[in-house]
C-alpha cells in the first residue's frame, strides 16, 4: 500500500473557484473532477492512450489520467460542462449535424481536442485533422463524420476571423 | 445526398406529405447530452451506501489455488469485507453456456468466482469490497494466493491431440462443438472441376475495446426483494431473466436499467462472472455495489472474437463457374462457452455463410470449435462474417486468377441472380430481397477499375505496390426465433413497443430496444412522428428499463429498426386508427374521411380539423362530452417478430484500393467503397454511420488488432498503447452508397446495417492486398496484416 497523503491546493474549474479544498496525493485529476459530479469527463484506459479524458488546464488540452489532483494547484480548468461559448456551441452544433458522435463517450475528449485546434486559429486539411485528433480514440464513427464536422467547423471560424 | 428518394417503400405512404421523416437524414437532436457533458453512464452513477468492487484475478491461465489467505488484505483501509467463491456460490445458481438446436455442445458448469482452478488469465477469484475503488485495489494486492500452477492448453490447433492438456476432465477431451454442413455432393463437384483452387487463412484474436468499459450497479432492496440493476448492456430484459433465475429471485422484482452506453459490439451483450459477483455481493451485503472494469480487466475479461483458422477449396469450370466448395474452420474459445449465447454461432455463421452471395450446387463446411486456455471468445459485431467472407472472396480471387478471368467477372458469373430470389446459402439457409448483381454494378461505375488496372501498372513501374480489390457479402440481420430461441435460451427475438397521446398532445414511446449510439431513439421518434402525422419535436422516447418498457430482445444482430421499428410502427397505426375514431365521433363524420398532419385530425377535403391537443384533452378531462362506449384507448401497444425464414439477409459490395510500402510493410488505404443494401433506410444519414463505423472496425481486425499472447496464456498487449486500434490519421475517408430492395417480412421493409462495414472489410483489404502482391507472386494470409508480414511475405525479412 501507497502512502495516502492529502494535499491543499486552490484552483478554478468552468469559472467555479475551489479555494484551499484538500485532495488526495494519489487521486488523478480525472478521478478528482469526476468526484465534483463533473461526470462529463470520461475516463477510457487512464494510462493516457485514448484520450476520453481530455481537459482543458491552462489553456491547453490535458489528459486528465495523466496529471495527478494536487499538480492543478493555481490552474484553470475547463471541463467539457464549462464549453458554452459561442464558438463551442457552434462546434457543437455542428458535431450534431453531422453525426460526429455515435455513443458519446468520447465527445467530451473529441471537443476538448477541436477546442486546441480552433484555438490555432489556422486552416487544417483532413489529414492534418486526422493528425490533430489521432489522440483521441473512437470506437463508433470512423472518425469520419468528427473529421467532417472539424473541417467545417475551422472552416466557419475562420471566415468569421477574416471578417473581423 | 438525396435522402427522399430512399424511401422507396409503398407501404409505408407517399414520400411527398406534410410529416415524413422515413427515409430523411434528420440530426440526432437526442445526442446534445454528449456534447454538454451530460450524458448518464454506468460510472457516473452514485448510489447513498454504495460501495466499490476490486476483483483478485488469476495470474495464471491454468493453475489451482491451494490456499487463500484474506485476512491481511481485511485489515486495509476502507474494506467492508472479501469473498471468495464459496461466499458468492451461496447467492448465485452456476450456468452453462449451450444450446440445444445445433447438435451436442459440451461445456462445464460455471460459477462467478474461480472455485478451484482458474482457467484464464483475468478468471475473477476474490472480491475485495470497499468504501472507493482504490481502496479495494490496494487491498487486492494483500490478498495471498497459493498457487499449484498446471500447464495450460494454449494453441487450438494442437487441443484436440492425444497429448494435450484437458482443461476439463470431465469432458475427456478439449472438445466444445463440431458441426458439419453438407449440401449435394462436394467429391463429385471437385472431381467435375477443370480447376481447383485451395487457401488456409488465420485470423487472430482480437477485442471490442468498448471506449466505456463494462460496468454495473447493483442495488438489492431487502425490504421490497427488490433487485436494481444499472447495466451498461444491450439486453436488460434477457438480463432480467436471467438475474431472476441465478439470484432465485421473483423476475418482477428485477429492474435491469440500461442508460446511457458508451459502445457495445455485442461484448455487451453476454454474461459475466465478475457482473454477477457484483450483484451477489450487494445481495449478500444489503447495500449498492459498483463495478466497471478498468482497461486490463477490459482487454483480459471481455469477450474476445475469431480466433479461426480455415482452409477452403474452390472447384470451377472452365468457364468459371463454380461447382463446389469446401471448407474446414478450426476455431478456439477459452476455457468456456459463454452464457447464455454460447461461443459456438461464430463458427455456426461461417459454416452457413461461406459462399453465400453465389450458386455453389456443391457445398461441404466442417466446423471444429475447441477449448484452450485464454479469455472466452464469442460473439462481437459481425460474428462469423469476418471469417466466411474472407474464405469465400480469397477463393472466388484465386478461381479468376487460374481461370484467368476478372475478379469482377467471375462474380457476375456465379452470383444468384437478383431476380431469382427467394433463395438459398450453398448451406441451405433461405435467403430473399438480395441484389448483388446491382450492388456490384453499381461499385463498379464507382471504382472505375478499368482506370485503377492502369494506374496500377503505371504505379509498379514506379516500384509502387498498388492493389485493389473487390468483394459480395451476405449479411445475417433480424433473427428469428430459430436463432437463440429455439435452443431453449431465454433470449427474446421479438420487440415490443408502445406508444401514447398525452393530455399535452405529446406523444410519448416505449421500446424494447436499446441505444448504444446508433440513433435508435432518433429512428423511434421518426416511425412514431412519420406515421401519426405529428412533428419530431412532439414525440419522446423512452428505451433500456425493463419497468418501463415493453418486453422484448434489445439491440444485437442489427435488429433494432427490422423488428423494433416495424413494432413501433404497428403500435403507431393502432393509435392513430383509435385517434380517428373519436375523431370521427368528435367531428361527426367518417373515420376515412380523416387523417392526422402537423398534430391536427384533419378533413381530407377540407374543412375544420381538430387539434391531438384538444381531442386528448376531450378524452382524458371531459369524457362526459363523448357518447357511451367510446374506445377511449390513446395508447398502443404493438410486438413484431420475424416469422417464416432464420433471418433477414442483407447484402453489400464493397472495393478498396491501397498501396503497400515495399520498406516498411505499411498498407496505405487510399479508397473504400461500399455499396448496401439495408432495404428501407429510416435516416440515410445513420445507416452509413454504421456502414462506416462498421468498416473501421474490420479495418482494425483486418490490419491492426491482435490479443497477443505467450506460450504460458498470458495476453502481452493488454494496454491501449500496446493494442493497436484504428486511429483516426490511419483511417480512409469512406464512400457508401446504396441499394434499396425492401425485406417483405415487414411493412417497414427495413433489414439491419450495423455489422456488414466489419463483416466485409476484412476482406476487401485482404484481396486488396494480395491483387497487389499478385504482382510480385506472393500473398499473405494471416490477419491482422501487419507491416512485419508483408515484410516476410515479400521476403524483405
């Protein structure tokens, strides 16, 4: 058996602010979030390989698997609960209308991944986005329809970036 | 893509209406949960008392536990309390995987918990029960097992000999099943044959990897007897009666909920020891109990699929034509059948279709399925498929090339013809509403492969290894009672559903049926919108609570629009015939006189219509204005099975094209072309969701996925690092297009679509591979085609 320590560490998650909460040294940050009913992250293999676990920490797209609780001490965090900006809600309509999601368990991770490409704010071709999201495993769709719906998706914000 | 023309079914009402939704792509608006988070999966489920399972699992793939010694482990934070099998066997009856309708099949007697000897690595033998997860985990590994290890009975092909290992003593030797097909006479039919083409292909193990991994909740409620299950399956009413049965507990006091559930390709669909442990332990413990497997347990526990080797022989005419067929399919299951659906309708489905898109008078199909000392195998999407076409294609591939005909051609040659259905397998099974001469010509205009013969020649000049290859396939849809039922397991092949006008005008539906993401609830509301005249957005769907919804089968063997639908559509013109007729009375007229559009009962010429609104709120508030014995019935109820034939058949033609690295053994998939034909497509759009998924997931079996093990039966690969599945930068895009022959089995006309993607593409890429290899005379023909072997096929290493 492990040593079991708990550790005080303050953080934001979706805007909400966790100010001196103690967590436990060995949790990962994907057990932790899920322990706050944040439930919408999914955990799939937890060794950091499928991706459905993806979260957003600092701005950049983290798996949650592989970064413990107690390292998120002063970060910001986005959960998939917490992608309700205009760009997102795009991304997510989009992701409907082209079926880009069968079971759903790995949307969460599939939009956290779309989120850092658009954040590029530059074109992709298909096979740079397959590149983009070769991280993030799906068992359903093929990929194809999430491929589609990135594309479109870039291809939407960037008219609206060139049009100021 | 013009989805109206799709629906080409008269059946179902003209395609030009205010209210049809048969046959239109129309967004899964149900799936925005996923999108936002808020989706209900087994592990997002947190019970008051709950507690948390860790499973000890057998090390070894065939050893004898001498001793446990659990009292360490006991003394672990957090550990409310261990069992062992003893413990368990208390609570929960032992089963046994077989069935009775397809000659002998023997397997032992199986128990949740290894009783004395574990018999594949990942066998459950303790439960540590505790406050978290880790609790238990920690706890597991204070828990002290002696172990007698025995040598295990790994290879299938050396099982059957005299000096093998048998892993059940009882049964005398390693032998689980063997059946034996003959049609006509094969040794006449070879000895007939100007030409006699033969292979051998292997196929490995592989697995589902389901992204969300089995899970369960189990909540026994002593003061009601109750039993609560929340399952990620895809059968809760056959998980119902089988709760019921093994826990003797009374079946109506077994709720099985199935939610949300993150993919299940039939791994879902089985019995589990460490499932019915959990359920054991919260009967026994009085309080909820959580399960869901992490990846190793996934990749040691869950089902795993093929693990076949099969060798054929073709005979032909000189012209081509085929004569007959042989084949002789070995294949290896684990230590046990499993139950309730039995490790044997793999091979049962490639002795029936093998050679099943053409006439093939002669026909012989040997199927030999034994034990072995590895995770069970059985049924995964496209059971048998994979296998049957890969045998029957490599082989019709060899009869052109000796005859020196093109692949294309020698289909055409052989193929039963559209209009001569219905009709039958080489094996005897009765197929109708088939197209494979359309089908075929059709990916043919697609492929162009006049122009890919050209590129291909201009490529090997280059020193480009490009090939392409083409395939027909049957797939098994819709089952019949014949499939499960009539073996004696409680496994339902009819579907109910139930439909109610509400007080709202809403319109609410229950099915039998299960989502698992293929868009069963969208389809649903489309038949109940589609065929009352009411809008999508009036209609909601339950589905997965067996106290909820009527009896029925569940989502398995792409069964849920063939038979769920054409149930829900039944129940639908029920009530909107019952609609009519207080309509009728209401509006003081002749029910055919009226029809129901846009949530109205309308006139038909014209006239002052009456809105579902007010005509359920007359019903359900003020039935006083209504005359004495008004039916006031607005719901109904409907349950369809599939009568007269084993299963509805569909049929695809698929073509690829790749290109192989001469350096690194790499196959590059540059094209996939698919041709279906599903029948009656309820939304274009999903059905070539599943054709592609489908596809990807035979990419993976065909080129990536193997459960590798040693020669002690222990799995090498169980990560997702190690197991390789397909990735989206390795992925083609997919070009799917369509046939529509209608099953007349149904009003609905629509067969099933979920497996032909993975049933087929296996062997397209195979033929696709070896028309390049073709070139340099060499072939391969073990699967998954990874880059090493086609390093040592073209005698680079």
């Amino acid at each position: 058996m492990q040593d079991n320590k708990s550790i005080i560490i303050s953080f934001t998650v979706n805007n909400e602010i966790f100010d001196n909460v103690m967590v436990s040294s060995r949790l990962h940050l994907g057990d932790y979030l899920r322990s706050l009913g944040l439930t919408g992250t999914h955990l799939g293999c937890e060794q950091g390989a499928c991706g459905a676990c993806t979260v957003e920490v600092d701005g950049k797209a983290v798996r949650s698997c592989l970064i413990l609780s107690s390292q998120v001490n002063g970060s910001v965090i986005r959960t998939i609960e917490g992608l309700d900006d205009p760009l997102m809600e795009k991304v997510k309509e989009t992701f409907l209308k082209h079926n880009a999601l069968q079971c759903g368990f790995c949307s969460s991770g599939m939009l956290m991944t779309t989120k850092e490409i658009l954040n590029q704010k530059k074109y992709f071709n298909r096979e740079e986005i397959r590149t983009e999201i070769s991280g993030n495993y799906c068992r359903c769709t093929g990929y194809q329809s999430i491929v589609d719906a990135i594309e479109e998706s870039i291809t939407t914000n960037m008219k609206e970036i060139n049009n100021g | 893509m013009d989805d109206i023309t799709l629906n080409q079914n008269p059946k179902l009402g003209s395609v030009d209406r205010p209210n049809s939704y048969i046959g239109r792509s129309l967004t899964r608006d149900g799936a925005i949960k996923h999108l936002e988070g808020k989706g209900q999966f087994v592990d997002d489920l947190i019970l008051p008392r709950m507690v948390n399972l860790a499973f000890f699992r057998s090390p070894y793939a065939h050893a004898e536990i001498k001793s446990i010694n659990i009292n360490e482990a006991k003394k672990y934070p957090g550990v409310i309390n261990i069992y062992i099998a003893e413990d368990i066997d208390e609570v929960c009856k032992p089963w046994v995987g077989v069935l009775g309708h397809l000659g002998e099949m023997r397997s032992p007697e199986q128990s949740p918990l290894v009783q004395n000897t574990a018999r594949w690595q990942g066998e459950p033998v303790a439960i540590v029960v505790a406050n978290t997860r880790a609790q238990a985990e920690d706890a597991v590994e204070a828990i002290d097992i002696d172990w007698l290890e025995k040598e295990p009975q790994i290879d299938m092909e050396t099982a059957l000999q005299k000096d093998a290992v048998v892993i059940h003593k009882e049964l005398g030797n390693n032998l689980f099943w063997t059946r034996t097909v003959e049609q006509g006479d094969v040794q006449k039919g070879f000895n007939a044959s100007s030409t006699v083409v033969e292979t051998t292909l292997d196929f490995a193990r592989h697995t589902g990897v389901t992204l969300e991994p089995r899970g369960i909740v189990a909540d026994w409620n002593k003061s009601e007897e109750k039993m609560t299950i929340y399952h990620n399956g895809q059968a809760p009413h056959m998980m119902q009666h089988i709760i019921a049965k093994h826990f003797n507990i009374s079946e109506g006091l077994v709720r099985v909920v199935s939610k949300d559930v993150g993919g299940s390709f039939g791994i879902k669909v089985h019995v589990y020891g460490d499932e019915m442990a959990a359920i054991a332990v919260s009967k026994l413990l009085g309080r909820p109990v959580k399960f869901v497997a992490d990846r190793l347990e996934s990749f040691t526990t869950d089902i795993h699929a093929r693990c076949h080797k099969i060798s054929g022989k073709l005979g032909l005419d000189d012209k081509g034509k085929i004569i007959a067929m042989e084949i002789n399919d070995l294949s290896g299951i684990g230590p046990y059948s499993m139950y309730p659906r039995t490790s044997a309708i793999e091979t049962n489905q490639v002795l029936n279709l093998s050679g099943a898109p053409y006439i093939i008078p002669n026909y012989k199909a040997v199927g030999t399925v034994v034990f072995q000392n590895k995770t069970p195998m059985c049924q995964y999407r496209a059971v048998g498929h994979p296998i049957a076409v890969a045998i029957t294609e490599a082989l019709v591939d060899k009869g052109a090339q000796a005859i020196g005909i093109r692949s294309d051609e020698i289909r055409k040659i052989n193929f039963i013809p559209d209009n001569k259905y219905p009709n039958k397998t080489p094996s005897g099974v009765p197929l109708e509403d088939l197209s494979h001469q359309a089908a075929m010509n059709k990916l043919l205009k697609m492929m162009n492969i006049s122009y890919l013969e050209k590129q291909k020649k201009i490529d090997l000049e280059k020193g480009i290894l490009t090939g392409f290859g083409i395939i027909s396939m049957c797939e098994v849809t819709n089952p019949s009672p014949l499939f499960y039922g009539a073996g004696g397991a409680h496994i339902s092949s009819q579907d109910g559903a139930t439909i109610r006008l509400e007080g709202s005008g809403a319109v609410h539906v229950s099915s039998s049926i299960t989502e698992q993401g293929q868009g069963t609830e969208a389809i649903m509301k489309q038949i109940a919108a589609d065929q009352l005249g009411v809008s999508m957005d009036t209609v909601r769907v339950t589905l997965g609570d067996t106290d909820a919804t009527p009896y029925g089968g569940g989502t398995w063997a792409s069964r849920g629009a063939g038979i769920g639908g054409e149930a829900l559509l039944k129940a639908t013109r029920i009530l909107k015939n019952n609609i009519l007729q207080i309509a009728a009375t209401i509006m003081q007229t002749d029910i055919y006189t009226l029809d129901i559009e846009n949530n109205m009962v309308i006139r038909k010429n014209g006239g002052e219509g009456i809105s579902l609104k007010k005509l359920a709120e007359t019903v359900y508030y003020r039935g006083q204005e209504l005359p004495q014995g008004t039916n006031p019935e607005l719901i109904a109820t409907s349950s369809f099975f599939i009568e007269g034939i084993p299963f509805v058949f569909t049929n695809s033609a698929m073509g690829c094209l790749l290109s192989i690295d001469q350096d690194t053994g790499l196959t590059k998939i540059k094209k996939l072309w698919v041709v279906e034909d599903c029948g009656t497509q309820i939304n274009p759009k999903l059905v070539e969701e599943q054709i592609k998924g489908g596809v990807v997931q035979g990419i993976g079996g065909a080129l990536f996925e193997e459960c590798v093990y040693d020669d002690q039966g222990n799995m090498q690969n169980a990560t997702m690092a190690d197991y390789l599945v397909p990735m989206a930068s390795e992925m083609p895009d997919i070009i799917v297009d369509h046939v529509v022959t209608n099953s007349g089995r149904s009003i609905i006309g629509a067969k099933g679509a979920g497996e032909a993607g993975t049933g087929g593409a296996p062997s397209v890429i195979m033929n696709a591979i070896n028309n390049a290899l073709f070139s340099i005379n060499k072939e391969v023909t073990s699967q998954p085609i990874t880059p090493e072997k086609i390093l040592r096929a073209i005698g680079k290493i």
